[in-house]
C-alpha cells in the first residue's frame, strides 16, 4: 500500500503560472509519483489554457457556496511528462478571465470567493472520486481555506482523518480581506477569532491555514527560520514561532532538463563542467545581442528578475554609477515597476558601451543570458527560495547574492584564501555593500582566474534536481499522518523510509 497524496494549489505549470509556487507543482508531483506515492492535483480550469485537450468527466460536481451550489464541470489531464493526474475544477464565472488573481497590481473583488471556491471544490473532487487521501497539500493563501475546512465541515467524515500539510511559497501574500468575508467561506462568525482567521483587525487566509494543518512547510531552511522574526514574518511570526516545531524548510528542485548548459537548445553552444568552452561563445552571442563590445577579457554581469521591491533592484540602481564606473559589461532583463523600468532604460540609452536592459518578459533571453554572462546578480531583501541562483550555478554563471532565505541555502561564499565557494555572497542590503561585491567579483575575474574556473566547475556540479526535495516531503507527509492519526503509516513506504533514516 503506497501513500496517497492530493495537492491543491490555484497555479501548476505548465497549465497557469505567475511565480515559483506554479513550478513546484508542476514539479514535485512527478518526482512524488517517481517515489511510488499515489499522487494527484486539482486545480481551477483558467482562460487560455487548452481546453478541448482535457477529458470531459462526467458531472456536475455540487460544490456548497454561500449563495447556493455551484454545479462544476471536471475535466482531467496529465502533468506533461508524466502519469499524475490533474483535475480541473470548471466554473467560468469565477476562472474564464483574462488574470488568474488580478490586473497586475490589483486582485480581482471577489478572489476570497474565487478561491473558497477552489479549497471547497476540491475537497468535492476528492470524495467524488472516491480518492481517499492520506495527505492533503495546500499551497499559498489561495487553498489556505482546505485545512480549515478537513477540521471544521469534514469534522467526523472520512475525509477529516487525512493529514494536511500547507506550504508557504511566499509569506508577503496573505489573503487579506474585510472580516465580513468570513461569511464568503461559509464558516462560522466562531472563527473569527484572534486564534484563527482575526489578524489585527482582518480577515486572514493564511493565519487560518498556520492554525488548521497538521504540518506547515516553506520552500528553504533559511526562509523557515527567518518567517519566525519580525523582520520576515509579515506580521505573522508570532503564529509562525508558537508552531516552529511542526515548521519545515524545505529547498525546491528545479527543472534540470530545461535548465541544463548541455542540451539547451536557446544557446548558441552546449557546454558541460569538463567541456566548458562553448560557454565562451555563449558569452560572444550575448555581447553580440546586447549591442556590446565583444570582447572575451572584459567581465560581464547580468540579472535577471521581476522588477519589485522584494528583488532589490532599487538598491542595485543606486549602486550602478559606481559599477558602471569600472571595466566591465551588465546585462539586465526584468518587468513590473514602471519607475525602475525606467530608470533602466534610460541608464541603457546612456552608457551603451556597459549596460544594457532589455524591459519585457522573455524565457528564452533568460536562458542566453544565464548562459553566456560570468556572473549573475541577486540583491533580494528576501527570498523564499529562489531559483535564478540555482539556475546560475548550473551555467556556471556564478551568482552575487544577497545573505537571505534560499540564497543562504544554495550559494556558498568565496573564500580567497583557498578558492572554496561557489559565488559572492554579502549581507547588508545598500548600495555600497552591493558595489563591494560586484568589485570583489571583478577583482577576482582578474587577479584570481584560477579561482574563479574552480568555483565555475564546483557550481555546475550541485544537484538541484526535484528527486532530493520529493524524498523529504515524503518524510514530511509521513510525519503529517502520524501526528493525525496518532499511529505510524501502515505501508511499504513507512518500512522504507526507516530503512533509509
Ligand atoms: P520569483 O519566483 O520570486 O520571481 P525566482 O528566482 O524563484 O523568483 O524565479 C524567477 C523565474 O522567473 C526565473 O525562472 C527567471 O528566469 C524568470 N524571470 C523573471 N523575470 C523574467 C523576465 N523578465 N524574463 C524572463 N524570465 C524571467
């Protein structure tokens, strides 16, 4: 008997996708399924995704709302590459929009009901397709309502035995609404209390998950410490801290064979650690694409990201007239903030012998820049995991980052004196501590080559595959059911997973 597992979550790739919480989903499942663990996925069926390529089950499903029932096509799939299955809950009044939450910016007025309707519905999916799980996963503020509701209106039912497990991919969205909105979820005015939904006034998606699951995860070991203090926790440390016994970090995987230097075919040469010099004509091709000076000698940086306050952009903007005062190139590809587009563009119209910022959204440019820069900048103010840094290391693009969350975790500072690490690493967010780095960077591109090819190799060596992270949420739901159930899961995998402990 294998360990049955349903995850909900309102983003999978590649179906719908705004951040790192669709990756994992897409993801995780596969690498669970790999283990031998029944796993499946339920998600909203969104506009523009392929309809006609899903299998039509037959319905309706009734899912209770506040206003009545909500009469909701099923449709079914696969995630790509795989047997798992994934259900689609189909309601188009809530989900055939042009934004899954939102205008950028904005979230959509009803996305409280929306997004009830998605914690209720697929706790419908489940009894109607007679899937008893053992583990319910939830995932961001979005589906914060399922562990609420296996406690509350599946109290005595069989679906309220199930253990569930909520990871956070990213604290700074909540789920904020008026405390009116309770009624929305169709639970009682009784949970409107400074134990479950009522935070400092409001209603609190996430603050009833932190409260109602069995076991709490987050997407790295540093992130989980750091959303236990005040500076992390958007105001929810203290709930986070009173549970820091049940609370996990666990690093996401990444996509090794999308992301992988030695078959990807958006770059202009594949290379490998033990055959790197294609990487040299990665480098040419981008310095060619940037309008840059082509020269080998001259070190190039990059970044990559969404141009937010969370990304720390701004801070690199203050640095870049002492960076830019230096020999070497920067390469910048992001979007959002309309100010530091902007400031980008313009600073890529002044200094076109140095910089130059592409302002759009552009996958493909992400991999030719990844590829063919030197080094890779990330100054976050915090980072829940990250994968750009674990994309870097894998191109040998050796990353500047930040001293927070998941960049603690994947990147290991230089040490001069031996040649240990694999990046540059730095803590206090300001320009100048930025510019240090960069300049250290610099320095050693030039007085310290040797360093810099042994540290090249090391990156491109760590494994970042999903396999690694799917063995210890399999701990984790282990752990999850037996503090449910008060008992041991009774099967294979439990025997296995003494074996190996
Ligand atoms: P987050 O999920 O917080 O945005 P991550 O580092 O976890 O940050 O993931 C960012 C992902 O989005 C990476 O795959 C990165 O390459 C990609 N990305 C971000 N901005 C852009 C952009 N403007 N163009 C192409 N890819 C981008």
């Amino acid at each position: 008997m294998g360990l049955k597992v349903m995850f909900v979550s309102s983003e999978v790739a590649p179906f719908a996708k705004t951040g790192g919480l669709g990756d994992v989903v897409g993801a995780l499942p596969k690498a669970l399924h790999r283990r031998g663990i029944d796993v499946r996925v339920v998600m909203p069926l969104y506009a523009g995704m392929n309809w006609d390529a899903l299998e039509k089950l037959d319905g309706p499903l009734r899912i209770p709302m506040w206003w009545g029932t909500a009469r909701s096509g099923v449709r079914l799939g696969r995630l790509p590459g795989s047997e798992v299955p994934i259900y689609f809950l189909e309601y188009h009044r809530y989900f055939d929009r042009p934004y899954l939450y939102g205008p950028p910016g904005s979230g959509y007025d009803d996305n409280v009901e929306r997004f009830t309707y998605l914690s209720r519905g697929a706790l419908e999916l489940t009894k109607a397709i007679n899937f008893l799980p053992d583990v319910i996963h939830a995932n961001d503020w979005q589906t914060a309502l399922v562990p609420v509701y296996v406690n509350t209106v599946e109290w005595a039912q069989p679906l309220h035995g199930a253990a569930t497990v909520y990871t956070i991919h990213n604290l700074a969205y909540q789920g904020i609404a008026d405390s009116g909105a309770l009624s929305i979820t169709g639970l009682g005015r009784e949970h409107y209390n400074s134990g479950e939904f009522e935070h400092f006034g409001t209603l609190n998606l996430t603050k009833g998950a932190l409260r109602h699951s069995t076991m709490l995860s987050t997407v790295s070991p540093s992130y989980a410490k750091e959303i236990q203090t005040p500076d992390f926790g958007c105001g929810l440390d203290g709930v986070l801290h009173a549970r820091h016994g049940d609370l996990v970090g666990i690093l996401n995987g990444i996509d090794v064979d999308e992301w992988n230097p030695a078959t990807d075919p958006h770059i202009a040469a594949q290379y490998t650690a033990a055959r790197i010099e294609g990487k040299s004509a990665c480098k040419a091709a981008l310095q060619t694409e940037a309008g840059l000076p082509l020269d080998p000698r001259i070190p190039l940086f990059s970044a990559v990201g969404r141009l937010t306050h969370q990304k720390g952009f701004d801070v690199l903007a203050h640095s870049m007239d002492r960076v830019l005062s230096w020999d070497l190139q920067f390469v910048l590809l992001g979007n959002g903030d309309r100010e530091a587009e902007q400031y980008f563009r313009t600073l890529s119209a002044r200094r076109p012998d140095r910089f130059r910022a592409w302002l759009g959204f552009d996958n493909h440019l992400a991999h030719r820049i990844e590829a063919g820069a030197d080094f890779f900048v990330m100054p976050s103010r915090f980072e829940p995991c990250g994968l750009s840094q674990m994309y870097s290391l894998r191109y040998g693009t050796l990353p500047i980052a930040r001293a927070t969350g998941g960049l603690i975790d994947t990147v290991q500072t230089y040490d001069q004196a031996t040649g240990a690490g694999t990046g540059f690493v730095f803590g206090d967010l300001t320009p100048d501590a930025l510019a240090n780095t960069i300049g250290w960077a610099l320095s050693t591109f030039f007085d310290r080559p040797d360093h810099v090819n042994i540290m090249r190799k090391r990156a491109m060596e760590q494994d970042f595959s999903w396999d690694a992270a799917a063995e210890t949420y399999e701990r984790l739901y282990l752990d999850a059911y037996r503090h449910r159930r008060g008992h041991a899961f009774p099967g294979r995998l439990l025997a296995e997973a003494r074996r190996t402990a």
